[in-house]
C-alpha cells in the first residue's frame, strides 16, 4: 500500500510538472501574438509607446477598428491578400497532387535507378533556395515569367520534402488492398486516385499546412520577380508598408494581425489530422 501511494504521488508530481512546464511554455509563445492582436486595437499611437514594456500593453484603451482601416487606406491591402491567397492556395494543391503522385510510384514501382532517384530526392533537400534563386531568376526571366503568378506558382509545385514525406507514407501501406484492386481489374491511377489518396488525409493535411506556411511568408523570390502590387504577395507588401512614414505601430500590428489570421485559422481546421499524421507509425 505505502508503494502504491508513493508511485501515485510521484505521478501526481510528474503531472504537475509537466502541465506546468507546457503551461509556461504556452505563455512564452502566445505572448508575442497577444501582444500583436491587442496592439493593433489600440488607435492611439502615443498610448501604445507609452504602454510599450508594461502588462498595460496586452489591454487595450481604447478599443477601435482604425488601425485596420488605416491599412486599407494606406496601400491595396485587397489586392495583396487577394494575390496570397491565389498563388498559396494554386501551389498548395497543386503541390499535394504532384508530390503525392511522385511518391507513390517511387513506393509502389520497382525500376533500375530507383535507389539513386530516392537518394537524388534526400540530397537535393539540404541545398538552400538562396544557391538557385539567381539561375532560377534567369531561367525564368527567358521564359518571360517575371511580374506575373505563374513565376511564383509553377516553380515550388514539385519539392523534394515533401516528395519524401509522402514517400515514407506510402512505403508503408499494405500491399493486400492493391493487389486486391488488382484483381478486380483497377489500374494504378485508379488505385492512387481511389485508395492511396482516401487514406492519406493525416500526410495530405500535414503537407499542405507545411506548404501553405512556407509559400504564405515567402519573401526573397515574390521581391526578385515582381515589381508592382498587382502581383505582390503580402510579405512583401508587409516590407512596404513598414518602411511608410508615418510609421504607426498600431497600422502595423493590424497588417500583422490580418496576415496572420488564414495561417491560424488553416492550423485550427487541420489541427487533428496534423497531430495523427505525427504520431501514426502504420497504417491500420
């Protein structure tokens, strides 16, 4: 009994640590963001410089929309998120379909150099965007891409990180419902389209949250290859709007606010499945 109570005791212990540790860690990471929404209420800017460094700071006084109008008077916020949204959403599915299907023949395929193009994959993942930019940018400039949003989709659809991602999926799945789809007479695309793809919900969303993040900041490539707003995307825009005088926190902290709204609001509708494609190590 006295062991029984001790190990209770040292699991109550543990718990308590462990809920506090998340807790102070939930804390440090939201404490930026707090800070970013309850600024960009505030309207008035000397108020904010005053509250700057204070637990005053996370309370807004006065409660206003300005700031948010103030963007959309300043520059064509509609535009910038309009062009976001259009080049993230057309690389994301894109990417999810051509990624996916390249994976699934390097898992389900056996042909000589297979072992090498796997390889290529793994190795050309370590090299930095920032060695290719400039070949890409002259690559497509004699293609007569530049200032448009197919410079900015058509060239991040294929990446070998997610190639691998769903790869190590695939590689995984149970040959039985193939070979059964086989037999009654499916080919491969109908297997890819009707099977694989229905139970890769976990990797599809992990994928497309891991893309839609990376594609919605991208900075350096949408600055090389555009030069006016009609086709910037927010990041950019973002740089813009920042180096405008006046320069008012309270207008920055609502671009902020917006631009990091569809990236939260994407995390909360996909949380569950992000979560289930980290942890699931089979398919059952």
């Amino acid at each position: 009994m006295i062991k029984k109570r001790s190990k209770k005791r040292i699991e109550l212990v543990d718990k308590i640590i462990s809920y506090t540790l998340m807790t102070l860690l939930a804390i440090f990471f939201l404490f930026p963001l707090i800070y970013m929404i309850s600024t960009s209420f505030n309207p008035d800017e000397l108020n904010i410089l005053r509250r700057m460094g204070s637990i005053k700071a996370f309370i807004p006084s006065p409660v206003s929309l300005k700031n948010y109008l103030d963007v959309f008077t300043r520059m064509p916020f509609g535009r910038f998120i309009f062009n976001s949204v259009f080049i993230v959403t057309a690389t994301v599915i894109a990417g999810l379909f051509v990624n996916s299907m390249m994976a699934f023949g390097l898992a389900r395929f056996t042909f000589r150099g297979r072992g090498f193009l796997v390889s290529l994959i793994v190795a050309l993942m370590i090299i930095p965007f920032e060695t290719i930019a400039i070949p890409l940018l002259l690559m497509t400039n004699r293609f007569g891409w530049l200032d448009s949003y197919h410079v900015q989709i058509i060239p991040f659809i294929a990446n070998p990180f997610y190639i691998f991602l769903f790869y190590q999926f695939f590689i995984g799945f149970p040959k039985a419902l193939e070979e059964a789809a086989l037999i009654d007479g499916a080919n491969w695309l109908k297997i890819y389209w009707k099977i694989a793809l229905p139970l890769s919900k976990p990797i599809l969303s992990s994928v497309a949250i891991l893309q839609f993040l990376t594609q919605w900041g991208f900075f350096l490539w949408p600055l090389m290859v555009t030069r006016g707003p009609e086709y910037r995307p927010l990041p950019v825009a973002m740089q813009v709007f920042f180096g405008q005088y006046p320069r008012d926190w309270g207008d920055i902290m609502a671009f902020a606010t917006m631009m990091t709204a569809p990236v939260l609001m994407l995390f909360v509708a996909l949380q569950g499945q992000y979560v289930k494609s980290i942890s699931q190590t089979g398919i059952k």
